[in-house]
C-alpha cells in the first residue's frame, strides 16, 4: 500500500487534490473583445496542482463554448459567469467574481 508523501494518507484516501482546490481562490471575470465579443475568464488556478487543460475540457462541455486554456488562466467564448461559478464550486473550488 503506497502512502502519500504530502499529506501522509494511503493513495486511496489521500486529499491533497481536495485540500489544494479548497485553498485557491479562483477569480472569474467577463472580458470584451474586439468587435463586442464577451470572453469568461477563469484566473488564479494553480497548475502544479490541477490539470488546467483537462479542467478547460470539463468547462467547455458543461457550457456548452468554445475556449482555450492559456498563460495559466482558462478563457470560454460568451458570457458563462454564473455557470461557471457555479461548476468550479460543485468541484471544491473557492470563487470570486468580479
């Protein structure tokens, strides 16, 4: 049974993942664009803990927009504020909206 280096728990109950969501505080916040196109933008995600590509995938599905994960922040095509919030806090996520 391996047990985990960080928080001293065997790999199937180890909470680093849950503990490290619970301590970031993601921002999100609508950005304009040129020719008035709205951009979501999800700022503050630690990259050393979670898979910024694979948690842009998940959000991109769940509104149903097009996006891109880049310079360690997530943008989606439209104006998903509340959606969004209301995603990354259903995955353990602490959010602030601007």
């Amino acid at each position: 049974m391996a047990i985990c280096p960080v928080c001293g728990l065997p790999d199937e109950l180890c909470m680093c993942a849950q503990i490290a969501r619970e301590q970031q505080t993601v921002r999100i916040s609508i950005d304009s664009r040129r020719y008035g196109k709205t951009v979501t933008v999800i700022d503050g995600i630690d990259e050393n803990d979670i898979d910024i590509n694979d948690l842009a995938k998940q959000l991109k599905n769940k509104c149903a927009a097009g996006g891109t994960a880049k310079d360690g922040r997530i943008e989606l095509q439209g104006d998903h504020k509340k959606k969004v919030k209301a995603v990354l806090e259903d995955m353990g996520f602490t959010t602030e909206s601007k």
